[in-house]
C-alpha cells in the first residue's frame, strides 16, 4: 500500500465530474472511459494545494461515537482541523501531509471504518437519514403503489449491502464487486424519496409489508422483491451493471454513462436474481417517489424521543464543532451519528424535554440549525487556496453572500459556489442556483440537471450578495407555481 498521496484530479464530493455523463442529468450515451477514476479514499489520497485529502466512506452515513471521535482526532492531526462532509454522506479530511496514509489507515481498520482495502472506493451507499426517527411510514405514494403499514429499516440494509461489497469470500450466487468505479452510488430509500433525488444507480426504496422496489437508476421498469432480499439483490444489480458494461466496451463509471439499449435491464436481472433464489415481480411502470432532503432542526419521534438535524455552513466543520456534537451523541442520545448527503448530521435519540436547548447549543456552536437560515442548503467547493485550479476564494466570497441572511418566510432554491468550470461538489437534480467564478467576477445563473436552464447573469464580486439572493427567490417562484 503507497502512503504517499498521488495526484489526481479535483471531483465533486460525489464522486461525479462535472459535465460529463456521470453528473446529474447525463446524456443518454456517455463517454468511453478508458481509464478507471481516480476518486479518492481513505487508502489512495489526493494531493491538492493544501495537502493530502482523504475521504472515508461511511454507508448510509452510520457511525459510533468511538468511530466519530477517531475522525474528530484525525482531523485535528495530522489534518488541518476541519471535517468536510460530503454529497454522498461520507467524511474528508484535508491538509494531511505526505506518507501519512498508512497511519491512517491503520487507525481506521481499528474501528471498522476501513474493513477491506480492496473495496475500500466502491462503498458508496446512501440511505434515508430519518429512517425509524420520525414515525414515518409508506403510504399509498410510496413505490409499490400500495398502503402498508411498516417501513424497512433501511440502514440495516446499508450494514448489510457493505458486509457483502466488502465480503473477500463472496456467496457463490454473488460477484466480486472491486471493479466497481469509485463514482457507483447505492440509494436505499425508505420511501419517502429523499435518496431517489440523489439518482443513484442501484436503487431500493422500501414499500412497506416486507417488500422493496430494485431499480437501476430513478426510473422504471423496476422489481418488486422481499425486503429481506434487498441488501443481496442489490449487490446482483450491481454484477448486471458490471456485465452489461463488459458487453458495451465502454468502461462506463455509472448506469446511465451506458449507452441507452447497452444499460442493464430489469428483466435481465430478474433473471440473475431467480438463478440465486430471489422471487422478483416485473413492474412496468413503478411509482419512484421524488422527495425533499431531510431539513434542519427538531426531529420528533416515537417514544418521546427526539432527534437533532443539522448542517455544515458550507459543508465544512471544525474539529471542535464535531467534538461537541460527538460528546452529544455519547452523553444525551444513543451514541450514533447519521451523517447525511446533504452535508449535514442526525443526532438520534434525546429526551424530548431536552431537545430544545441542545439544538440551541448547536445553533451557538455554528451549525445551521433551520430551514430559514440562508446557509441552509448552500454549499461550495474548496477554491483557493485548496485548489489550484481555483479562480477564487469562492468559501469566503460565498461566506460575505449569506452572512446578511434572507427575507423573512423566504424559500431559497439551493445555492453552490465553484471556483472553475468543473463546480465539483455541485448538487444533483435541480434546479440550483450556480454562482460561477470567472476570474474577474462571477456567472449567476440557473441549473437543473447538470446543464444550464435560464439566463447567465454576469456580476462583479461587490454584486454578488443582492444577485445571489435574488436569483434563489425568483427561481424558486417561477419553479414552483
């Protein structure tokens, strides 16, 4: 194992590279890939201009308090202090200094966060970060199209969907997965469709008694399975997208990076999944539900128990800030961590009655704490002096944007920063507001599926606060009326 990070390109928090077919809203014949990605992990890092990063995977975002403090201390050394949190619910450290992966990784492995340096890139999995939280259950508008009266515990499925990417001795019905591109995202969803907005490639959405909805993609056809089965369908999900890509030639990262008619299908896979044992029925048309991200602030749930949702001003922490929502996690609540795809935490399991002033601790702490906050749902990426491609500070010009808030009762569209054309980190789906540094100033303007859906607004720095602003309120009134 190398210790010393190798250069690679800068990518979003995805995994995806901006304007091409693994980004949201890729045509629908992607590029022939002829090399693999170069995405990070925790064992092959990045060398970017303030050091090595590192970015740890962590399915369904699930972590322990004892795994929490082992990213609070690396973050402090060798790291500069900071935790990024991701768009796919993982965690990057930044700063670190060369041939330092090997202690890393070692301090990893200790806790579980590292279980297979093999399969280290390809444990990318999202799930419902309120599952079980909220006392939420499908309904008729769930996938199956059916009422029930139970949900799947979907982060179950993610400690069970990693046991086996990560297995070394793998079912004989299974197949070895390592050559998964580092950008193939799991989506398990509880049915609500917050996952399904993230379009992931192999989804599962629960749809209530005992049953779960396999899809490639956000889109029908799809299979109705056992729920019991989803972890293990969806790893066979995966082998199809594998063998479709060996047939097609095109060394594709995702789903939809295939060509059209080359892209697996659900009657294929029904198929593999009869062949090991797992019943499946065809459904033409499913109903993928689409829903919205989990938001800041109380979570209330059964059992007089409530849980804390925040984000990350700007998708970044300080290690202090992680130390006390840790220490929070192990004092008050049931010593997990959800760390969620919209860069933010759930804290689960604090006594109602305490709830409310603990959450006002983390709104004094910095965490964004509300949906009425005009940090909510605003991001960027590193910039300078991170990244060298870079054409500006965009975190401390975006920083000097949203300090003067919004108007009262406003709805703000999604906002994101980027310091050159390949906006890594952006948002998936849409629409967003994309704020684009050009070197002189910076590009405004309007984005849905990766591509640009209105006019470019051209502004010099010392505009940006009032164009900002009002490109998420006029945006989110023409889109929602």
């Amino acid at each position: 194992m190398s210790t010393t990070p190798a250069p690679l390109p800068d990518r979003d928090g995805s995994g995806a590279a901006p304007g091409a077919a693994a980004g949201a809203g890729a045509p629908s014949a992607g590029p022939v890939r002829e090399r693999g990605d170069a995405c990070p992990g925790a064992l092959r890092l990045h060398a970017a201009d303030d050091g090595a990063l590192a970015r740890i995977r962590l399915p369904g975002g699930l972590l322990t308090v004892r795994q929490a403090s082992l990213l609070g201390d690396l973050a402090e050394e060798p790291g500069d202090g900071h935790l990024d949190l991701t768009s796919r619910g993982n965690v990057q450290l930044r700063g670190l200094p060369d041939g330092c992966g090997g202690t890393i990784a070692g301090r990893l492995r200790e806790l579980g966060l590292l279980p297979s340096d093999r399969h280290d890139r390809i444990r990318n999995v999202a799930a419902s970060p309120l599952c079980g939280l909220d006392g939420r259950r499908p309904d008729s508008g769930s996938a199956s199209g059916e009422a029930s009266e139970d949900t799947s515990d979907v982060q179950a499925w993610a400690r069970e969907l990693d046991g086996l990417l990560c297995a070394d001795d793998s079912p004989r019905d299974l197949t070895d997965l390592s050559g998964l591109s580092g950008r193939f995202l799991f989506g398990l969803d509880d049915g609500r469709g917050d996952i399904v907005a993230l379009r992931p490639d192999v989804t599962l959405i629960a749809s209530g008694a005992g049953q779960a909805v396999l899809c490639f993609g956000t889109a029908g056809p799809g299979l109705r399975i056992p729920a019991a089965d989803a972890p293990r369908a969806a790893v066979l999900a995966a082998a199809e997208f594998l063998a479709a890509r060996e047939a097609s030639g095109s060394g594709a990262w995702r789903v939809r990076e295939l060509p059209a008619g080359q892209r697996p299908t659900a009657a294929r896979l029904a198929d593999r999944l009869t062949a090991a044992g797992i019943t499946s029925a065809l459904l033409p048309s499913p109903r993928i539900p689409l829903g919205e991200p989990v938001v800041p602030g109380l979570v209330t749930g059964p059992d007089g128990l409530c849980a804390l949702s925040v984000t990350a001003p700007l998708g970044r922490l300080t290690a202090a800030q992680w130390r006390l929502a840790t220490r929070m996690a192990a004092e008050k609540g049931d010593r997990t961590i959800r760390v969620t795809p919209w860069r933010g935490l759930v804290l689960p399991g604090f006594p109602a009655e305490e709830a409310p002033g603990l959450l006002a601790e983390l709104a004094h702490a910095g965490f964004v704490t509300a949906a009425e906050s005009a940090w909510h749902r605003a991001g960027a990426c590193a910039g300078r002096p991170g990244c060298a491609k870079s054409l500006a500070d965009v975190r401390a010009d975006a920083a000097g944007c949203l300090a003067g808030g919004q108007p009262a009762g406003a709805r703000m569209l999604p906002v994101y920063w980027s310091g050159c054309e390949r906006r890594c980190g952006h948002p998936g789906g849409g629409p967003w507001v994309d704020v684009l540094a050009t070197g002189d100033g910076y590009e405004v303007s309007l984005r849905g599926d990766g591509e640009t859906d209105g006019p470019v607004r051209r502004v010099a720095a010392a505009g940006l606060p009032g164009a900002v602003t009002e490109a998420r309120l006029v945006t989110t009134r023409a889109t929602t009326t």
